[in-house]
C-alpha cells in the first residue's frame, strides 16, 4: 500500500528516500589485487603480440588493447575505482613499473 501511495502522491513523507544499492561492488579482496599490463606472448590466441589488462592470480584476460599506452590507461581508470595500483611489464615479462597509479 506504501507504494501505490508514493505512486499516486497520496502520502507526503519528510524522509528521504532510501537510495538504490550500487549494482557493482568491490570486495576486499578485489580492492588489494593490482592489475598487470603486458604483452600477450600465445601464439596460438587471436590476440597475439596484443597489451592486455588482467587482475592479479587470474588467469582471465579482462581486454585487449593495440598499444600499451592504451592497455596502461584502461588500468589506470580500473586501479582508481578499486583503490589499487597497476603493475606495468615490458615485452619479455619482466617488470617495468610496479605500485603505479
């Protein structure tokens, strides 16, 4: 009845509306994985020799990009809202960058 009275504005209240839960929330866990940039060396992937943007102990491949420029930016804006920091690779794998944000 609540409903169909804020409906059709029969009821006035002086509380606010309770707002909407956010439709994506970050665990704990998810705020402490970094994210990795490097090179995707799988000859046998249609992406190959393409950056890619993954989290921390996954295996799964979160997007691709042609430029590393490109791959470090994505992460960026992902590290950001997950209060984390990006871990940037050079070609053969090893670290460039680390903690950067």
């Amino acid at each position: 009845m609540g409903f169909l009275k804020r409906l059709f504005g029969k009821k006035k209240t002086t509380q606010p509306e309770p707002q909407d839960e956010p439709k994506t929330t970050i665990t704990k866990d998810e705020k402490t994985r970094k994210y990795h940039v490097s090179m995707n060396n799988d000859e046998k992937s249609e992406h190959y020799k393409m950056w890619r943007v993954r989290k921390e102990s996954s295996d799964k491949t979160i997007k691709y990009f042609k430029t590393q420029k490109e791959a470090i930016t994505y992460a960026e804006d992902l590290a950001k809202q997950a209060k984390s920091s990006v871990v940037i690779h050079k070609l053969d794998g090893s670290i460039r960058k680390q903690n950067y944000s």
